[in-house]
C-alpha cells in the first residue's frame, strides 16, 4: 500500500470531492494535534495544480497520522528511498495513478 492509499484507507475518504479534504484536515488534528491546511492537502493529492514541495512539518505529520515517528520512518516502513530535499509528493502521487 502507498502513500496516498494509505491516507484514504484511515480517513475513510476517497479524497475526490473538495469536502473530504476538510474532513480529513480535521481528523489530522484530532488525532495528532497538528494541523495541515486544506489547500495544503488538495496539492498533496494533486486536486488542485500545484508544483511546491510539501515542508518537513506537512510530511512528518502525514506519518504521524498514519502511525509513524516522522516521514524518514514512513518511507523505510514502505522501502521507499528519499532524501529530504529531493522528496516530491506530486511526483510519488502523480505516479500512483
């Protein structure tokens, strides 16, 4: 399982609809107390057109709300190889389609 099925499969959400991302900001909150904001979640998603790179802050606390110490841990969990300043959520999404 990746990333992004990952973030569907807890939410429950199929992510698809501009609603999901705010349920799914909030159940971020609620189970980690850190906040990710929902235009922040639509680009990870590719939803909305986008080229930024996620921040450290964003990618670590999508693995805490997956269950993971920090996203270093998430990508050795999911034999994933990265460096931080070379990580690109578009690009990792963009090729789960």
């Amino acid at each position: 399982m990746v990333f992004s099925e990952d973030i569907s499969n807890k939410a429950g959400l199929l992510l698809d609809r501009a609603g999901d991302f705010e349920s799914l900001s909030s159940n971020v909150y609620k189970e980690t107390g850190r906040t990710i904001g929902i235009t922040t979640l639509k680009r990870l998603f590719n939803y909305i057109q986008d080229d930024r790179k996620a921040s450290e802050y964003t990618l670590n606390t999508i693995a805490i709300y997956l269950g993971f110490d920090n996203w270093e841990t998430y990508l050795k969990a999911k034999n994933i190889d990265s460096e931080w300043g070379t990580v690109q959520i578009l690009f990792i999404l963009k090729n789960l389609i």
